[in-house]
C-alpha cells in the first residue's frame, strides 16, 4: 500500500526553488538600484555628465593670452637695428670750425687793417713795421682808411668840443680833405711806436706831417730823403667847403 502513494516531496522542492529564484532576483535587482544611486550619489555615473551650454563655450575657449605672448617676440625683432646709431657720430662735421675761424678775420676789413690804405703808403708801412718789430717796439695802427660818414662824425663832434669850426677843423678836417678818407693817412699807437716812427719813418717815405698830432704819420717823402717841416695843425679851409 505504501509504494501506490504518490510522493509528496516533488512538488515542495518545486516550490522551495520558484521562491529562491524570486529571492535571488529580488535581492539582485535591490543590489542594483543601489549601486545606481550610490554611483550617482558619488558622481561616478559615466554616462550622467554635467551638460554646458554651447552659449559660454566660446568664452573659455579663446585663448587672448597666447596671442598676447607673441606679439612682443615680432616687435622686439623688429626693433633691434643697432646700425644706426653707429653711423650717426661718423657723420658730425669736423672740418667746419676750423674753416670758419680762418675766414672771419679776412671777411670785413677794419679800420686798423694796413690792406685799406693805398698801395703806396701800406708798402711803406710793412717795412717800416718789420723794422720796428725787429727793434722791439711794439706798433699798431690805431686808424687808418675812414668813410666819409665817420670823417663827418668826428668833425661833428670836434665842433662841439671845440666850439666851432675853424676850431676843430686842425683836429679834424671835412671829408673831401681828409687824407684818411683817400687811405693816405694813419693814426699809430702806442706812444713809444710814435716816437720810433717819428725818428726813424723818413728812411721808409713816412714822416709826421703835424705838431699837434703825433699820431699821424703820412708818405710825404721819398725813402730815405728827410722829412719836410711840421705844419702846425691842420688848415681849415676859408670857404667851409
């Protein structure tokens, strides 16, 4: 009779198993919702990245400080021409002072230049100078060729002085009388020059011509000849021309 019974076990083994494989699913899928949310709490979900807008992309995308940092390269190449100012001291005139000192006492001849006077008295006037030197007497000339503006000015100044013009006429005579105006007439300096001259200018054609000037030395004479007598002053001509 035992052996006819149907066995009882199959169908709780069947059982048992359905509810362990549930089990196991249950457990497995619990497992896995909670790694999701663990990995999304803790930011390791690869395929949940932060999304940015493409607006602000271009923002942080440019880069103004490469640009920035060659710029000053090209420019420093550029200005590095170092073989300028080596040329520019070459350049300075040298030669220019020089030229300029030699020509100035040549430019303007001035009242005391012996090339004023006339060919005759300055001939005269070299010897005698070079004699003078050679004696050590020092001997200049004070005035010599004057225009007739100036002549004018003096003998307007020696009325003045003098208080008319007859006056001051055998100090300073008219222009048209005047041997300075011609270039044949010179006023020398210093004193011992006058004194020199005065002794030894007829060997040269030079003599004084007037007591009241020592100064004025004239070509009166021919070399080595004496000199003609003083006149007193100079003469004032009756008709004021």
């Amino acid at each position: 009779m035992s052996d006819r019974h149907p066995d009882r076990r199959a169908p709780r083994t069947r059982l048992l198993s359905v509810i362990g494989v549930v089990g196991v699913g249950a457990v497995a899928g619990s497992l896995l919702l909670w790694h999701q949310q663990v990995g999304d709490a803790l930011g390791l979900g690869a395929d949940k990245r932060p999304v940015v807008s493409t607006n602000s992309a271009p923002a942080y995308s440019a880069p103004p400080v490469t640009v920035a940092s060659v710029t000053p390269t090209v420019r420093r190449t550029t200005k590095t021409p170092r073989t300028s100012p080596t040329e520019k001291p070459a350049k300075t005139p040298i030669e220019q002072p020089t030229e300029q000192s030699t020509e100035e006492p040549t430019q303007v001849p001035r009242e005391e230049n012996i090339d004023a006077l006339s060919p005759k008295l300055e001939a005269r006037l070299k010897k005698a100078f070079a004699a003078a030197k050679a004696a050590g007497v020092p001997i200049r000339i004070n005035s010599g060729k004057r225009s007739a503006a100036k002549q004018q000015r003096l003998l307007n100044e020696a009325i003045e002085k003098y208080g008319s013009y007859q006056a001051a006429t055998r100090w300073v005579l008219p222009p048209k009388y005047s041997a300075h105006v011609l270039g044949k007439a010179v006023d020398i300096a210093p004193a011992a020059a006058m004194t020199w001259l005065d002794k030894n200018g007829w060997r040269y054609g030079i003599c004084r011509r007037y007591d009241n000037e020592p100064w004025h030395f004239e070509a009166t004479t021919t070399p080595g000849t004496k000199c003609p007598p003083r006149e007193p002053h100079a003469l004032a001509k009756a008709d004021n021309d």
